[in-house]
C-alpha cells in the first residue's frame, strides 16, 4: 500500500543550480571517461552481491555447500525455494505485519520529529537548548535498555498481543534522529525567511505549514529513507516484542530456516532474503525518486 | 517580532506530542533500567538490592575491559573509515558525476537495504577458506600467497567487519552528507574558483567549512551508532574468534538475557552510555574549536 | 508555492489515510488473538511455547491433539507459538516476570533458565504428577538419569527428545584404510593418524557453534576422571585448572595441531560439519543421534546409510570411567506452568506420557525420553540401532558444560576453535572457564 503510484510531477522538469558549474571544456572528453570508470567500478562493487544473492537462491542446498560461492546454478528454472520462502516461511504475512508496523511509526516518527525540530530550532524560548540536548542524548543510550521496562509497561496496558508496541517503539525510537537531523536541516534556513513571514501576519503555526515544511521537504525525504531502513530492518524489537506467530514481522521470518542444532538451510532463506530485498527496493525506488523531485524543485535554495 | 517566535501556545503544539512519546518509551524505561543497577537478578528469580557492587565489578571484569577496549578501537577505526568513504561519495556526487549521480547514487545506497544476516553470510563466503576456497582467497592463491583464514585471528576479524561495515553503510553516509554539499552555494564556488582554488584545496578551504553541520552531525550519529554496533557483530563473527571481537553491547545483551544477571547488564549499559556521552561532547568541543580557527 | 502546497497537502493526507488504515489493522490484528490472561487463572487453551527451530515437537503434539488425546483437546485446545532460539530465554524472562508463561514450554537454552525458573516455584512438578497417576514407568531409566543429574536429582521437566552422543564413522574409510572400530582414546589417534596420512580428514567439527569440539574434552574427563568428575567442578571440589583436566584439553588440541579437524575449523558451521561427514570428505563425526535426521535424508547422504556406523566415545587407558556411559542429552526438554496447570493441562500431561514417545518415533524419527510401546512403522535401521542402544544403556554421562553456569558454557564454546587452532592453549582455555565459574 506504500507503493501506491508516486504522484505525477506537474511541473517539467528543471535542474538544480541550472547554471552549469564552472569547467574547462578541453578536459571535457577525459572527464567523462574517468566519471564512466568511476561509476562502473562503484556499480560493481555496490551490485555483486545481488548476483550472489540470486544465484544462491536458485540453488538446492548440496549445490550451495559443495559449488564455489559464484557458481552458476544447475538448474536455472529450480523456483523451490521461493515456494517454500512464501509458503513455510509465511513471507506474506510477515510483510504485511512489516509494513503495517513501519509505516504508521515512519509517519509518525517524521510528523513529530519535523515539529519538533521546528520548534526546538526555529522557535526562541529559553531552555531549547536543554531539551535538544535530552533528545541528542537518546542516540546514546544502547536500545537493548529499554527492553525489559517496555515490556512490562506493554503487557501491563495490554498491548501485547498485538502490533502496536512494534509502532510504538519505532516511532519513539526514530525520534532522537529525525529531531536531531531536521533541527540541523532547519538551521540552515535563514532566519529572515520566517521573520518576513511573520510581518505578513502570518502565526508562527501556520508559518511552520506553510513555509518551514516545503522548505526541509528534501531533508524530510533523506531522513524518511533512513529510517525507513533503520526500523524496517530491525530485528532486535520486533523479536523481543512479537509473542506470535502471526505478528512476526519479514526480519525475524528470515530466521525460519535455521534448526535447532545451528543447522541453515541456504535456498530458502536466500529466497526470502531476494524478495524482501526486491521488495524494499521498490520502495527505495519511489522514496528515491520523490527525493529527486524535491531536489529539482530547489527548494532550499528557493 | 521575538513575541511570535516565542508563541508558547505554538510551541507547546509542535513539541508536546514528540517530547511526551519519547520520554515515555525512551526516557522512563532507560531510568528505570539504570535503576536495576542497584540490584542483582532478574525477572524471573527477582530482584535484590546490592549497592554500588555492580558498579565496582565493571572495573575488575575482564571481559569488560575486553569488550571495551573493542568497542573503541572499532567505533574510532569504524567511524574514520565510513564517514572519509561516504564524504568522498559525496563529493564524486556533486563535483565530478553532478546529474548524471542519480543511478550512482540509487545504487550506493543499496547495501544498507540488504538484511544483515545476509550481508553477514554474503562476506563469510567472500573470505572463506574452507572448506571451499572464498573469492578473496581465491585471489590471494592466484598472487602466490596461502589462503588466510580470516576468521580466525582477532586483528583479520576486526579488518573483515570494518570493510563490511564500511561497505555496508558509506552510500548511506554519501546521501546524508550529499543533502549538506548540495546547499553549498554555487556563487561561493565560483568566486573561489576565480581566486585560483580547485581540487583538495577548494574542498579543505571552502566545502569543508561549509558542510561542517552537517559533516558533524554524520560524524556523531556513525560514532554512535558504531560503538554500539550489534547485529553486524553477531552476523559476522558472532563475537569471535573467543570473546575478541565482541562489542559491549553484545556482552551485556548475552549478560543481561543469557546469563541472567539483568542488573549488571544495566551497568555495562550505563557504562556504555557514558562513554556515549563523553564522545559526542568531546567531539562537539573540539568541533567548537576547529570552527574558531577556521 | 501554490502549487507545492496543494502538492503536499496531497500527498500527506494519503499518507494519513494509508496511516490510518494501517492502525485499523493492526488494532484488528492485535483484538483477533486472545489476550493473555493477566491473572494467571486457568485458561481453554493449552499453549505451548516452542523454539522456532524445533518443529518436531510441536508436529508431534498436533498429531496427539487430533488422535490419542483428542480427548485433552476437546477440554484445553493445543495452541503452539513459537520463539526464534536466538531470543528464546530473553521472551522466557520477560513472560515469567509477568506470570504470563505457557501452560507448556522449550525450556530455554540452558539448563539453568529452568532452575531459575523452578526456583520461583512456577513450575509443576512433573515426576510428582506423574507418580500420582501411575505413570511412573512412562520415562525410560536412561531419560531419568540425564534429567535428575541435570536438574539436582528432581524431575520437573519432559524429555520430548533423548539424544545419545558418540562417534559417527565412515565405514567404507575405515574398511579401506584398514581401521578397526576404536575402543581406547590412543586407538582413536592411531586411526586418526592412518585417515590423515591417506588424504582423508579425520574429523569433522563445527567449530563455528563450538560446542561440538567441547563434547570431545567433557568425554575425555569422564572417561579418564569418572561420571563424577565435571560435578565436581561445579561444585568447587576440583577445578579445571587441575592437571587431570587440562590434560584432556591438551589431548583434544593435539588434534587440532596435527590438523585433524581440517582447515578453518573456527569457520566451519553445522551445516557444512555435516555436509563433509555425508559427503565422504571426513571419516568420523562427534555428534548427537538428532542427526539421523540428516542421515536419514538421501539427498543429503551421498555416502549411505549402511556405510554409517556408531561407537560411543572410547575409554582412556587407565581411566575410571567407561565407554559404557554413553554421553546423553534431552534436547530441549519441556518445563510447564503451575498458573495454567488446569484439568485440561492434566490430561495434557498424562496422554504426553503415554503417547508422545510412540508419535515422535513413528512420525518424526525422534527418539524421545518416553517409553515406546505399539506399532511405530518402518524405523530406518540406523535409528533402530541407536534406539537399541539406548534401551540397554542405564547410565548415562552429561557434556562438559551441562553443568555450568551460563557465562562459562559461552567462554567454552566461543574459544573451543581457538583451542583446536592453537590460538589459546589447554591451559588458558581451562583457566578461563574456571575464572567464569570462580565468579559465581
């Protein structure tokens, strides 16, 4: 449902900074050889292992354990084991519960954070300072602590049981960061830009909506993209807090192909390793490209 | 003018609901958890009140000392490493690739997405030595040197998950200082440009001091996040080989789930979060200073 | 800016809407389950709390609740969940802190959580129940051994697995390269010695996991010091810094420094231990008898079943104790619930007792710690082996870190490859288990 169509962009398409960077045209032609090479190598370097991954996921486990790590796959059509990553390992109903946990807490955690970085970076009263400083401090503190209090506090509300101490935690988790990050963001805006707002009669609440939020519109879209990744690739919380089955979330399905004794049985977990993989991928794809769009606009420039 | 940037109505607004969550979630469970370091036990055989014994053991805990001193080398070596990699990514981005960085870009960022199981998996294989002989390996016999087991010494161990780890994440670093580079005005650029600057110097002289916020920001969160690495730790060497690579964290997870002594968990954490703390402020005063000189 | 804005206005409330629609969900999802019941009063449910990885039991236990004790399901219905290993005894401390565990449950990763556990009462005492409803017989002597040497001679847990440990050979290696069937520790390097010099690892080990190579020091000590020796260390009475025990610690590594256990052991994990035994790579293996499993399965097996063979681990020379004592396991024995030991959790029990032994062994290949009796179908001749085995076994010996508190069996484990790979001494690996142990 995050993957609804990325909205159309009305406006054409402008470059950032539309005026070309100084160059030397003569070292044009070498120039964008050296960029090829360089683009090249970092791509190889970034894409090898989704070969690896791929390859691996077609293989049965004797072929995984007795070829070469780069070997080929004997039989290229051998889909066995993306059945049984989808069957056994309960892929849908983990990416459901994945999704249906990160992106409320992504929402709320951008929601609360940009409000808050505003408040704490924009705004003048006494004591912001501390209060920034009490959030930066939450980077800090290791987050296997705070597993035993909150499980007590979830099971005696009655929360266990269900995917909300999963929102919970990763909205609260997400926010030393993204207030951290978007107080930085919001620094680099002038400060005239809200004064001359103000003369205009506008109230600082409304100033927020319509001026302080387009103007970090990229930096929401950074931050959103990490901690996307941050909670959607958790597995510490969402294995301490899922008591069933049925709310495991994708990270802690992937250990359905362990045994008991350490025994791992390698096609399958690849399996649902690719399609989780393909699966954020669009996702990063969309968030991406919103990112771009955002850039293009120039915004910050404004 | 100050009346309405101080509207205590709007700030109370903005800041409530984000401030009130997090103290709930974040702050009231980690006091409450420091709390247990007064105590020895667990949840299931209860708690019981020890003083500050917990606190003394930490200094004459050798496993501690260990993990520690791991913690440390791999967080400065980690965060050196990541942050330089992502910051030279960053600058590829905006001075040499410029538009055409977007499928770069797209790309670099991708091994943060890999789960770390895989990630773990993915380099166990590269740098195996048996019973298959690994892609590095392999690389290694074909220069005429021996395979190298590289798991099994405590200083390839600490190499192997620094360049896993650096592989992992400078993409992740080159978006997070791209958003900073991109805001350097052009103007500025250019009027350096003409006084005759370009390549290292450009960057030392003007870049630098420009994207300085947000390079810090970048350099305390990898600090942060690096010494309390977790995952990646268990992925790859799950510790090992013995206790060598084992982080702090992991020995008070293991302290505090495994061996069932909650309350000197919480101490390892504590201890953990000072020298958190003392970093990041060390880091901000001598940022403080570098700003002064520049 | 106008523009932008409408755009933004768009996209946040189809944000909101997807948000919204997500709470929805999950409050769905969350009041579909039954909640626990924070009283601890008795519930319909019989629960059971599994490790994710163990999906034997819980097979076996469906399998009952549909057939032979239809019955106990008509009044408890079985419900299984499962917790992945990794996190297994955190969720087991966590939900005894709330008195909100399972009627039936994995007992955790090590002994110890049990004992805990116990020691705050809210365990059924399982041997208790049983006698009084004259199913005394119903856990095999072997089983019981291994329990009551395990948990301080009382019986509080099931033994929904029996696992018997030794030396897993090649026969076809062995028949090449002229090697009789060990029955001494100098016999075992001899054939060792004779494996390596035709081109053959001699042993496969999972040095990853490191427990397997442990097993070897642990049966050393009990065959050269007697079934007593590593309850000795625990209880303070010898250490294993004593030269007794360190010398089975140097002989294990001696091994390793003649490259016994093949390269890399400390890389080496289960799957690929496994996979060099079956594939005819190594000629012996140290492993429990839940690899049959393995065996068992052709595509894995490419040397054979009936090229398989078992020996106990052999006496020492001169040793007090003997390779009669096989080395025995219960797995992950399961540990219930006092607050949810109702009528239904009763009639749990006493079918378990009766009929899980016969279930497991029929359906799964598992030998368990309860007694066998009716038609079990085709059991694979090397299962039946073991299980005869068993059947004449009456004692039984533990591993080396049965005992042991938890830190000191991680210390062992974690440096059990640097001990094979000469990365620490016997000496130092001994005395760091001693300093964990001198901790307590």
């Amino acid at each position: 449902m995050t993957l609804a169509p990325a909205p159309v962009t009305s406006q054409p398409f402008v470059p950032a900074g539309t005026e070309p960077r100084l160059r030397v045209p003569r070292k044009r032609r070498i120039r964008s050889v050296g960029v090829g090479i360089i683009s090249a190598i970092l791509i190889v370097v970034v894409v090898f292992p989704l070969v690896w991954l791929v390859l691996g996921s077609l293989k049965t486990q004797s072929e995984f354990l007795n070829n070469p790590a780069f070997a080929l796959p004997e039989n290229w059509l051998n889909f066995d084991n993306y059945t049984r990553a989808i069957t056994e390992g309960n892929l849908g109903t983990y990416a459901k519960n994945s999704i249906l946990a990160v992106v409320p807490a992504l929402f709320l955690t951008i929601a609360l954070g940009v409000a808050a970085g505003f408040a704490l970076e924009v705004m003048v009263w006494k004591g912001r300072g501390t209060v920034l400083l009490i959030f930066l401090a939450g980077i800090m503190v290791p987050g296997q602590m705070i597993l035993l209090p909150l499980f007590t506090i979830y099971f005696k509300l009655g929360l266990t049981g269900s995917l909300w101490p999963l929102v919970i935690t990763y909205t609260a988790i997400g926010l030393p960061l993204t207030v951290f990050m978007m107080a930085t963001y919001f620094r680099a805006v002038p400060r005239e830009v809200f004064e001359a707002a103000t003369l205009d009669g506008a109230s600082m609440l409304r100033s927020f909506f319509t001026v302080g939020v387009p103007l970090v519109r990229n930096a929401v879209f950074t931050v959103a993209l990490v901690q996307f990744f941050f909670i959607w690739n958790d597995l510490l919380i969402a294995l301490t807090f899922t008591n069933r089955e049925d709310l495991r979330t994708i990270q802690v399905g992937l250990l359905s192909f362990q045994g008991q004794f350490g025994q791992v049985e390698y096609g399958p977990t690849m399996a649902a390793i690719c399609l989780n993989v393909f699966g954020t991928l669009l996702i990063y794809l969309f968030l991406n490209q919103r990112m771009m769009t955002g850039l293009s606009a120039g915004s910050v420039k404004g | 003018m100050k009346q309405v940037l101080g509207d205590r109505r709007t700030i109370t607004l903005l800041l409530a609901p984000a401030l009130t969550i997090y103290t709930l979630v974040i702050l009231v469970p980690v006091i409450w958890s420091f709390g247990y370091t007064f105590f020895e036990g667990n949840a299931i055989t209860g708690f019981e009140f020890v003083g500050l014994h917990n606190l003394q053991m930490l200094f004459t805990d050798g496993s501690v000392r260990e993990a520690l001193s791991f913690t440390v080398r791999f967080a400065i070596v980690l965060t050196i490493v990541q942050v330089t990699l992502g910051y030279a990514l960053a600058l590829l981005y905006v001075f040499v690739l410029r538009r055409a960085s977007n499928l770069v870009r797209t790309l670099a960022f991708f091994p943060i997405v890999l789960p770390t199981v895989a990630v773990g998996l993915l380099f166990r294989q590269l740098f195996e030595s048996a019973p298959r002989v690994g892609p590095v390996n392999s690389l290694l016999n074909l220069l005429g040197i021996q395979s190298v087991d590289w798991f099994g010494s405590s200083t390839s161990a600490f190499w192997v998950l620094i360049l896993m780890e650096s592989w992992r994440s400078m993409g992740f670093y080159a978006i997070l200082l791209y958003a900073g580079l991109v805001d350097v005005p052009e103007e500025t650029l250019e009027a350096a440009r003409l006084d005759g600057a370009t390549g290292i110097r450009l960057v030392r002289h003007i870049v630098i001091p420009l994207s300085w916020p947000v390079l810090l920001s970048a350099i305390i969160f990898s600090i942060n996040g690096t010494l309390k690495i977790f995952d990646s730790v268990l992925a790859l060497t799950n510790g090992g080989p013995g206790s060598s690579t084992t982080p702090l964290t992991m020995y008070m997870f293991q302290t505090s789930f495994s061996y069932g002594k909650y309350g000197y968990g919480s101490s390892i954490a504590f201890l953990l979060t000072v020298v958190c703390l003392s970093v990041t402020l060390f880091i901000f005063r001598s940022a403080r200073r570098d700003l002064t000189k520049a | 800016m106008l523009t932008r804005t409408r755009k933004r206005t768009q996209v946040t409330s189809v944000l909101g809407l997807v948000t919204a629609g997500a709470f929805l969900l999950s409050a769905c999802s969350g009041s579909g389950g039954d909640s626990p019941s924070e009283t601890g009063g008795p519930s319909k449910d019989f629960s059971y709390l599994s490790f994710s990885e163990n999906t034997s039991i819980k097979d076996t236990l469906t399998a009952l609740s549909t057939g032979e004790c239809s019955d106990a399901n008509a009044v408890a219905k079985l419900k299984v969940d499962n917790q992945p290993q990794a996190s297994f005894d955190q969720a087991l401390q966590l939900r005894a802190g709330q008195t909100d565990l399972t009627s039936l449950f994995a007992s955790g990763n090590s002994p110890q959580v049990a004992k805990d556990i116990e020691s705050s009462g809210v365990l059924v005492d399982v041997g208790a129940e049983l006698k009084a409803a004259g199913l005394d017989d119903a856990i095999i002597p072997a089983a019981k051994s291994t329990v009551e040497s395990l948990y301080d001679g009382k019986v509080y847990v099931l033994p929904t697995e029996f696992n018997v440990e030794g030396i897993w050979y090649n026969k076809k290696l062995f028949a090449d390269n002229g090697i009789e069937v060990p029955g001494t520790w100098d016999d075992l390097v001899a054939a060792a010695d004779k494996l390596y010099s035709a081109g053959v690892q001699p042993f496969s080990a999972d040095g990853t996991d490191g427990w397997p190579i442990t097993r070897l020091v642990g049966n050393y000590i009990y065959r050269s010091l007697g079934a007593d020796a590593l309850s000795d260390v625990a209880d303070g009475k010898a250490k294993l810094t004593d030269t007794a025990y360190v010398e089975a610690a140097s002989k294990v590594a001696a091994l390793g420094a003649k490259g016994y256990f093949g390269e890399a052991v400390g890389s080496i994990d289960y799957t690929t231990a496994v996979n060099q035994f079956l594939s005819g790579k190594a000629g012996m293996f140290y492993m429990g008898s839940w690899v049959l499993g393995n065996f068992n399965d052709p595509t894995a097996n490419q040397i054979g079943n009936e090229n398989i063979g078992f020996m106990p681990f052999p006496a020492v020379t001169g040793g007090k104790g003997s390779a009669d004592e096989l080395a025995a396991n219960v797995g992950v024995p399961l540990a219930m619930s006092k607050f949810r030991y109702d009528d239904g959790a009763k009639q749990w029990l006493q079918c378990i007792a009766k009929n899980f032994g016969t279930q497991s062994l029929k359906d799964q290949g598992v030998i368990t710690g309860f007694k066998v009796d009716g038609d079990v179908g085709d059991v694979p001749p090397l299962t039946q082996t073991v299980q005869d085995k068993i059947n004449e076994t009456t004692k039984t010996v533990l591993w080396f870190e049965a005992l042991f508190p938890p830190k000191a069996s991680t210390t062992s484990q974690t440096n059990a490859a640097s001990l094979v790979t000469g990365g620490i001494s016997p000496e130092d690996f001994m005395s760091k288990i001693q300093a964990d142990l001198d901790q307590e």
